[in-house]
C-alpha cells in the first residue's frame, strides 16, 4: 500500500541520517526484513543479530525483535545507542524467569554449571556461566559434558529436553515454554505427513519433544533454513514460527513449504505459529523510534559487565 511506500522511504531516508543499520530476526513482519535486506542491515536469528550487530561500524542499531534482543545489542555495544520499535516486546521464556527465583534456583545447586538460552533478561543471563543461542545450545553442552560438568539449564524445558536427549548431559531443567512453538501438535503433523508422505519434517526444538521426534532436521532457525536448502524433498512441513516463511521461501523458490499444524485436526489459524511479541514490530514504529528516539535500551553498567562475561564465552566458543 501507498502509506507502507512512504513509511519505508522514511526509515531508509532516517536509517542514512542517523547513520544506523536495521537489525531483524526471522520472525518479525516481511516489510521489515526486506528493508532490513535492502538497507544493508542483517536478517538473522539471535547468534547473527548479536554478531552483526557488534561487528558493524553503525552509530545507531535497530533492532526489530524481541526484548532480549535489544538488550543483548547493548551488551555487546555499549557505545552504540540502541533503538527497539517497541519495548514492549518481550518473550513468554523471559517472562517465566525471573531473576531473584532463577538466582535462588542456581544458589540451592551451586555444583552446577549454569548455562541460559538467549531469550532471558539481562539479570538471567548475569547469574549465568554461559549463554547459548539454538545454533550453538549442543556445541556448547557437549563440551561442557566433556568436561564432566553438570548443567543447570533455563528457561526452555523442551529445548533442555531435546539437548539432554541428544547429548545424555545431566541437565537439571528450568520449567519454562515458549507460547509458540509449544502449540505445534504432533497428531497435526502427522495427518499432513499422511497426505503428503514426500514431505520432510523441519521442527525447531522448542516444540513438545512429541512434536521433535516427528522432524527429519531439528534445529534453530538459521539451521532450519539451511536443511530447507540441504535437502532433497520438494514439500517441506516446518514447525517454527511463520515469519521463517519470508527467507525460507526466498532460498527455496521451487519449493512448496506448509505451516505444521498448531491443532490437531491438521488446522492452522491466523494467530497461531507468531508470537505475538514479535508481531508488535511494524514499520510505524520502527519510523517512530527512528525519528524520535524513542524505545532505546539501556542497561546498568554493573549488570551489562555482569552479562557480559557469558555473552562472550557464547562468541567466542568455537566446536
Ligand atoms: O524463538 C526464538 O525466539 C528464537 C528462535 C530465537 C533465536 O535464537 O533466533
Ligand atoms: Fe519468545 Fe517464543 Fe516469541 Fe521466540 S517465538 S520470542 S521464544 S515467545
């Protein structure tokens, strides 16, 4: 539509003035990552965001996601200023952990090694020895299990299950879910699986484990991406947010690509498989945050070096 047009023309036109680059994670509208494309910024899942952001030479970072997001950015670049769309945006595994009851958690099982997903606030990720992203969660629990440590893993019970399963690590778990991923039902899968038996299975494994033993790939977006490309079938069922669509079909043009189920009946529904934080991103407020400053992150200087210190062994850690 028109309004989009100069909505767009403005967030490019404020993007120079500012000198700043645009961020965004594969869950947010299509809008806003082909202008995240087309601007010179990164669509990306949280593992890339944090390292484009930190690499690149910007003043000014937008990023279009989720609040950890945000944060994360301003962790990792202090001197950047740091704008949100909104900040209202966070994410259901943030909101199930809260900081005084994870740290009194970690404080009752001092002989564990605490590692945290990325999507928890700043004063998680603080209490923590490592952060993992999807991409790397195995790596990391791997070499941590080599090493003959135990793990207190948070939030993501599903995702803790999927790693323990895979690595056989001792991983005490944090009960905490994603709104979205865990609404993907397997009896869904199942009966799309049974019309169209070519079709491989990509799951993200924040999905029920009944829903992750279905997947031929299992694994964080950028990975699911990749396995689309990887693979030989020409149907893929794809279990993770639909914002993924947008580049999964762009790097796929040939291929036809089906929304899992998120009902068992084999239905889907218009608010289901988004999360809803993520759909609080729009092109308004991305040209409102720009034009005024508005939605930017700030984060205490003694919780930032706090969190930074397992930030950074995520960075760094190489398989
Ligand atoms: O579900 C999320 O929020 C994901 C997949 C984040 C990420 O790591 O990109
Ligand atoms: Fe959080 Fe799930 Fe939304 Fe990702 S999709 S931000 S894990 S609620």
């Amino acid at each position: 539509p028109a309004q989009d047009e100069a909505r767009i023309d403005e967030i490019k036109r404020l993007l120079e003035l500012h000198n700043a680059v645009l961020v965004a994670h594969y869950y947010t509208d299509d809008a806003i990552q082909q202008l995240a494309e087309e601007t010179g910024g990164c669509v990306a899942d949280s593992l890339e965001m944090a390292r484009f952001g930190a690499r690149h030479e910007a003043d000014t970072l937008v990023v279009a996601g989720v609040r950890f997001m945000g944060e994360t950015a301003k962790i990792l670049s202090p001197e950047k200023r740091v704008l949100m769309p909104t900040l209202e945006a966070t994410c259901s595994l943030d909101i199930g952990c809260p900081a005084d009851e994870f740290s009194a958690f970690c404080d009752q099982h001092p002989d564990r090694t605490v590692v945290v997903y990325a999507n928890t606030s700043a004063a998680v990720k603080a209490r923590a020895d490592w952060v993992v992203t999807s991409s790397i969660a195995v790596d990391v629990i791997e070499h941590l299990q080599a090493r003959g440590e135990k793990i207190l893993w948070a939030p993501d019970k599903h995702l803790g299950g999927y790693i323990q399963q895979k690595t056989g690590a001792d991983m005490l778990l944090w009960d905490g879910a994603c709104i979205v991923h865990e609404e993907f039902k397997a009896k869904g899968i199942e009966d799309l699986k049974a019309l169209y038996p070519e079709a491989a299975v990509l799951v993200h494994p924040e999905s029920p484990a009944a829903v992750v033993e279905l997947a031929d790939v299992a694994g964080s977006t950028s990975q699911l991406i990749k396995a689309a490309k990887e693979l030989p079938h020409d149907k893929l069922i794809v279990a993770t947010d639909r914002g993924i669509f947008f580049k999964m079909q762009q790097m796929v043009p040939e291929k036809t690509l089906f929304e899992a189920p998120t009902a068992g009946n084999g239905a889907t529904c218009k608010s289901c498989a988004h999360c809803p934080w993520m759909a609080m991103n729009a092109l308004d407020n991305l040209a409102g945050a720009l034009r005024e400053g508005s939605g930017e992150i700030f984060v205490d200087d003694a919780l930032r070096h706090a969190a930074l210190k397992p930030l950074e062994r995520m960075l760094n850690f190489q398989k």
